[in-house]
C-alpha cells in the first residue's frame, strides 16, 4: 500500500514515513499524528494528510487542496501545506533541490537513473510552462519511477512469458497497466 510514498520516503529520507513503513504502521495516520499530535487525530485529520501527501508529491497547490476540501478556506490551505512541508521537511528539501538540480542541468533523473528533460520548461519565460517544468520535476520521484518500473516488468513478461507462450499477445500499456491477450 502507499508505494509511491514508499518510493519517496526512500528517494528523500523522510524519517517519518520510513518508520512507518518499517514498523507496519498506517503512513497516512502517522502523518497526521506528526501534523496535528496524537490528541488532535481524527478520519479527517488522516485524510487531509493523505491528500496532502500525494498532492505535495504531484505538484498540487493550495488552490488545488482547497478544491478537496472546500470547507477550508484558500489561506487555511495554504497553512497547513506550510506546516505539513515543515513537519516533513525532507521531502520539501529533496523537492527543493532535484528543481535546483534540474535548472542547473537541464534534466532530473529518475530513481533508476533516466534522465527526464526539462530544460525547455524550466527556461521558459511563460509562468505556466515553468511551472509546469517545477511539478514535473518534483513528481519525477514517483511518475519517472512508475514508469520504468512498468518498463522493467514489460521486459520481465516478454522474457518469460511471451516468448514462452507465442499464443499470448501483448496489447500495450497505460498508466501502471500492462494489458495482453491470453488465448482461452
């Protein structure tokens, strides 16, 4: 469960998630309970961390939280994002410095080592496409991951199971799904 918090606990030693991976705890109720202490924890406690979470990993702002939780206001969103990149500052600073890394250099890799280029973004004097080069750099963690992961298990299938078995036929994948034909 959680793999790409798994993923960037891992890429940004964040101590938090590791130890709740380690010790088979929740990682959404044990950010929550970092966020808000034990005495204030609740289901929505956990959810607002969760989507915090994976939002801060793909990029979201406030503006897009508040539309999760329109019954926070834009400035509350932005305070508990604030709070929530202090209470886990590993994953702020890691974000932080793979986009330093990335204008310096033109590129980002993934966690297996691709480079991912996004020099034009980065460079662009449109807000928008520098913007959107600063969430694909932060995201690469997990996107970049995911997608060489389903890489890796194409090539995985193809040696063992396509070449064994001509009948199945491989029909492509999309997102974190690799889809084929398997003869009745």
């Amino acid at each position: 469960k959680a793999e790409e918090l798994r993923l960037v606990a891992n890429v940004y030693n964040e101590p938090t998630w590791i130890n709740a991976f380690n010790t088979g705890q929740d990682v959404h109720k044990a950010t929550a309970i970092k966020i808000f202490g034990e005495e204030n924890y609740c289901k929505e406690a956990r959810k607002k961390a969760k989507a915090a979470s994976f939002g801060i990993l793909y990029g979201s702002s406030a503006y897009g939280f508040h539309n999760q939780f329109p019954d926070m206001s834009l400035e509350e969103c932005e305070d508990f994002i604030s709070t929530f990149k202090a209470t886990l500052p590993s994953i702020e600073k890691g974000q932080k410095d793979a986009v330093r890394y990335a204008k310096k250099n033109g590129y980002v890799k993934t966690y297996f080592g691709r480079p991912r280029r996004v020099k034009y973004y980065l460079n662009s004097s449109d807000y928008k496409q520098r913007s959107f080069g600063e969430r694909t750099v932060k995201n690469t963690a997990v996107q970049g991951a995911a997608s060489d992961i389903i890489k890796l298990i194409i090539i995985r299938q193809w040696r063992e199971l396509f070449t064994k078995y001509p009948d199945v036929k491989w029909i492509g994948s999309i997102h974190d799904e690799v889809n084929y034909k398997v003869p009745k």
